[in-house]
C-alpha cells in the first residue's frame, strides 16, 4: 500500500471515528443530565476502571497503552460535557 491509499484509508476512518465519538458523547451528556437529577457524582471511576479492563481485552498490542491513553482523554471530555 503506498503512502497517498494508507492516508485516504485513514481519513475514511477518521470520518468514521467522529462520527462515533460524536455519538459517544452525546450519550456522555445524557447519561451526566440523569446523574445531576439522581444527584450522583459525574465522575465514575470504577465505571471508568470497567471500561478500561474491557479495552485491555479488546485492544491489541502495541496498541493498547496508546488506546488506553485516548479513553482517559475521552473520559474527561465526557465529564467535561457532562457538567
């Protein structure tokens, strides 16, 4: 594969990606809007733990340290939504 078919494949994704993270988050403020009315905390750690033991499982190495780093991101962005 050469350089100029790896790139249009990765913008392909990359559309695919937003797409999904934009759906994610939407649920983020959902899910932060029943926590505020429950009075809950917005950060939930052992959820957090959860998902990230799932990830561990899904993720292949080299890649898993990587995508065990974007999910911290997203977790605070989310929690940042959320508020």
């Amino acid at each position: 594969m050469s350089i100029s078919e790896a790139r249009k494949e990765i913008d392909a994704l990359d559309e695919q990606i937003i797409a999904l993270l934009e759906k994610r988050m939407a649920l983020a403020v959902l899910i932060g809007k029943e926590k505020k009315a429950a009075g809950k905390p917005l950060r939930d750690e052992a959820r957090e733990d959860e998902i990230l033991r799932r990830i561990e499982k899904l993720a292949d190495r080299p890649y898993d340290t990587a995508i065990q780093s974007v999910y911290d991101t997203l977790f605070s962005e989310c929690v940042k939504l959320e508020r």
